[in-house]
C-alpha cells in the first residue's frame, strides 16, 4: 500500500495556478514521498467532494483558491483567528480527527513585503487596501497584526468598506480616493483595479499587487514610474505557499531552492 503523502491545490479554474510546480520543487529537493496536483471541481458540490476525501485521509492537506476559500472556512470544524478574520480559507487540513481552516495569505503578502520592500517600516505610516473581500480582509489583518498604525480602505462601494472597518476596530478606517495621500503603503487586493493616483504617497512608499499574471501589473508599473517600490504578487504566493508547506508536509521548505526562477520560466513558456 502506498504511504505517498498527497495533497494539492484547489480551485476553479486551475490550469494557471503554479502552486504545484513551487511544491514539487521544494517535495523534490527534500525527496518526500509526497505528490502535491491540481484539482478543479466545477461546483461546490465536487468541492465538498474533494473536501470529503480530505477527511478520509486520502490527502493531506489542501491549499484552496478562488471560488471556495468562503466555502472552506464553512466547512471547517475549527478555524484559527485570521482565518475568521478573512472571512476565509486557503488552507485546509485534517488533523486529529478535525477539519482545520486556516489562512496563510497575509503572512504570504507581509513576507512579499519584506523581501522586496525591505527599507519600509510598516509601523511609521498608514496603509491602503483597495478591495473589500476575502483578500481584503486577510490583507487588513495582517497589516493591524504587523502594527501599521492606520489601514484605509477603499472599495467601489463605500457601504461595504465602511462595514469591513468596523470588524477592525478603530485602525481600519473607509476612505475614498484621498486615501492615499500620505500614506506608505498600497496594497491592491482588488482583481482587476485600475491604477489610482498614486501622487499623493511618500516618496519612500512601496505599492503591493496580489496579482501575479502579469507580474508587472499596470499599478505596479504606475508604482515604478512614480519612484516607488513595487512589490508583486508571486512573492505573495511563494511567502503564502511557505507555512502551508510546512503544515501539510511536516519539514520547512527549503531556502536553497529558488523557486521565483521556476515560477518565471513557467509564466514566460
């Protein structure tokens, strides 16, 4: 009988998503007996399918991606803090005899920060989040969890920001197209957003888009002619793909492994 450890990423669609490629990479480099694929259901029914062979033991874990994080975090018999927070799930795993939820995109977007981003100091400015959902919420949170003294956010529909700021307590704030006057950092957590004006941040700010495909983004390109410091969405998606790792497998993904550089081959195929 195979002892193989599997697990996967899920979504819909998939095809795109590389978190397999930066998981073979890392299985491979501390040779596990591990296999970590893509699986796509169509509807929440085939997700809660997928899930079920998650509390049978057939897989280990399960990193979850657009359109069921909601679903997952519903489904889970216990959730961690940010994961409530969020409002979502990107992580789901069975573990003594329970499903867990947990989210590991904002630590994935504060270490994006950190790598690319080094010089800024989260603590000395405020912060802007564009988008009111899922991403959103997991991006407010751990800006407040990384002592950003203020995060504005901004959405098409005023309303739902202004109720996404009251779940935050007084740092998160709504605000409209003045909210980045001032402020150190942008973070887009909006698909599809076009660029604000960026004119009013510091000049030593730095602008995040969630977006990886382009990886140079028409906001971050925006970011770059204004002097500031781009930080892109892949450095989220291997900062994310980190702890998730170590929580299905078991071992630290190894730093000798440079997948950045496979993960831009990849795209550029």
């Amino acid at each position: 009988m195979s002892r193989t450890v599997r697990a996967g990423v899920v979504g819909h669609p998939i095809d795109h998503s590389l978190s397999p490629l930066i998981h073979g990479a890392w299985i491979a480099a501390l040779d596990l007996d591990a296999a970590y694929d893509r699986f796509g259901p169509g509807d929440q029914a085939g997700f809660d399918a997928l899930v079920g062979r998650l509390r049978a033991g057939e897989l280990r874990g399960l990193n979850v991606t657009a359109p069921y994080k909601e679903r997952a975090l519903a489904l889970a018999d216990q959730a961690s803090d940010v994961a409530r927070a969020a409002g979502s799930a990107n992580l789901l795993t069975f573990e003594n005899g329970r499903l867990m939820a947990d989210s590991t995109d904002g630590l994935g977007m504060i270490a994006a920060i950190r790598e690319q981003a080094p010089a800024l100091d989260l603590t000395s400015g405020a912060a802007v989040v564009l988008g009111a959902g899922g991403a959103a919420r997991a991006a407010i949170r751990a800006l407040l969890d990384a002592d950003a003294p203020e995060v504005r956010i901004v959405n098409r529909t005023r309303a739902k920001a202004e109720a996404l700021a009251e779940t935050f307590g007084p740092r998160a704030r709504a605000a409209g197209p003045e909210a980045l006057d001032g402020a150190r950092l942008a973070v887009n957590a909006a698909v599809g957003a076009d660029p604000p004006d960026l004119s009013g941040m510091v000049s030593n700010g730095a602008v995040m888009d969630m977006t990886y495909r382009p990886l140079m983004t028409p906001l971050l390109r925006a970011a770059v002619a204004r002097g500031l410091t781009p930080v892109d969405g892949l450095a989220m998606l291997i900062g994310q793909a980190r702890p998730s790792f170590e929580r299905i497998f078991g071992a630290a993904a190894p730093v000798d492994v440079d997948v950045r550089a496979l993960a831009l081959q990849a795209m550029d195929a």
